[in-house]
C-alpha cells in the first residue's frame, strides 16, 4: 500500500504520527458487509484529572477508530454516581446504558492506581448491568482495554478488565495496551508522541474494528447456550402446563 498523499499533504492530518502508507484504512473491504452501517464503538476511560492520560490515550483511539471506519464515542464519567448511590434513572446511569446498548464494541481504558484499575474505571463497569429485560447489553461485544503507568509498565490493570469482560461475556480481542511513565508520552496540547506506545494503540485500534466486523453478525449464534436454551424450554413447558391445568 502506497503512502496516500493530496498536493503533498498527508491524507490523515489529524493522525501525524501514523504511516498512512502502512495502515490498513480499508479495513470494511475486507469483510462481507453485514451490518450496513460503521462499526459502532463506545470508549470509556478512568479518571477525571484535568490532564488525565487515560483520557489522552482514549481519544487518540477514538481517532484511530474514526480513522479506520467505525463510529467511535466517548463517554464522559463526570457526575457518574457510585454504583448503588442512585436511581437507575440518574441521568449519567441513563446515558451509560444507552451509549452500551448503541455500541457493537467496546474500549475500556484505566490508569493503574495501587496496582490495580481506578474505582471510576469500575464504577463505570459496575454500572453496566448484566441483563435489561431480555437484552443481554455486554454479551457479544467486542473489547479491547488499554492502560496507563506513573511508573515502570504493568499489566495489573487490564488483566483485571480482562477478568471483567470475559464475566460479562465479551469478546476481549487478544492484543492490549500498557503506556509506562504515560507523563512522557502526551504533549501539552494531550496529543501522544511518536513510539512504540502509539504504535501499540495503532494495532489494537485497528484489531478491535477487525474483530467487530468479524463477529458482529454472528454474535447472537456465537453466545447461544445449550444451558440457557435448556432453561428457557422448560420455562416455556411450565408456562404451556400451567395454562392446561
């Protein structure tokens, strides 16, 4: 793949540091169209510091997500309660349940405080619930989770959203993301600096939008449960018996 250019100017102004020659921003192509409309990809990150590089690292996501063809938005957790300090129909609660029920996939991105993800990263999840009526709002999607270290890297923090996501019965993709001394990394506008950090986001960005077009159409099949279609037949056999008696 040729380094697409326009008078000179780079095709992708907004993405400075990526090799528009290298990636591959036909991803769609490559999959039989299924869903006919983007990817749909919600991010949230971990903490609420002015300058928060969880949040940093999760827009330079978001434009590379945007970049390769899905539809990418970002939940602000501002104002989020704690999980169980209010109604399900507190405003914030509202709004994350419908951006989850929108999204086709996921990225969960945590700074790691004490070895372990931040308690906004978890209330975030937290207030996910399992199930909405009949609607599973996690089971099916995609996940990629990334995290940022003060320090020397770690991989605390996304092997605990790992867990979380698998619980939650996600498709957690297999690469990630772990930004070490994240304080060098981002610039003073919040923009990331050329590395092998931002080439690491790069690949998962683009693996996550791979995996989604991959299985979003096949989602309901792939998480279908001897178990749970068990239950439901003989939950439909005491509903019909109890009719005739």
């Amino acid at each position: 793949m040729s380094l697409n250019k326009e008078k000179g100017v780079p095709l992708l102004p907004d993405l400075p540091n990526l090799d528009a020659g290298l990636v591959d921003l036909d991803i769609a192509s490559r999959f039989p169209a299924d869903g006919g409309h983007a990817p749909r990809i919600l991010l949230l990150y971990g903490s609420l510091r002015e300058r928060s590089f969880s949040r940093f690292a999760t827009e330079e996501a978001a434009r590379l997500l945007n970049a390769f063809g899905a539809e990418a938005r970002i939940f602000n957790p501002a104002g989020l309660p704690l999980a169980d300090g209010a109604p399900e129909d507190h405003p914030k609660v509202a709004e994350l349940r419908q951006q989850v029920q929108w999204s086709e996939g996921m990225v969960w991105c945590s700074p790691e405080r004490h070895g372990a993800m931040t308690g906004l990263m978890k209330t975030q999840i937290d207030w996910i619930p399992l199930t909405m009526g009949a609607v599973r709002p996690t089971q099916g999607k995609t996940l990629a989770v990334m995290q940022v270290s003060g320090g020397s890297q770690s991989f605390n923090a996304v092997n605990q959203m790992r867990v979380l996501g698998r619980w939650m019965r996600m498709f957690t993709i297999p690469n990630q993301s772990s930004v070490a001394k994240a304080f060098q990394e981002f610039d003073e506008a919040g923009r990331m600096k050329p590395s092998a950090y931002y080439d690491r986001i790069v690949d998962v960005m683009e693996e996550l939008v791979k995996f989604t077009l991959l299985t979003r159409g096949m989602a309901p099949y792939l998480v279908d449960r001897y178990s749970e279609r068990k239950e439901s037949a003989e939950a439909l056999s005491k509903r019909v018996n109890q009719r005739a008696i």
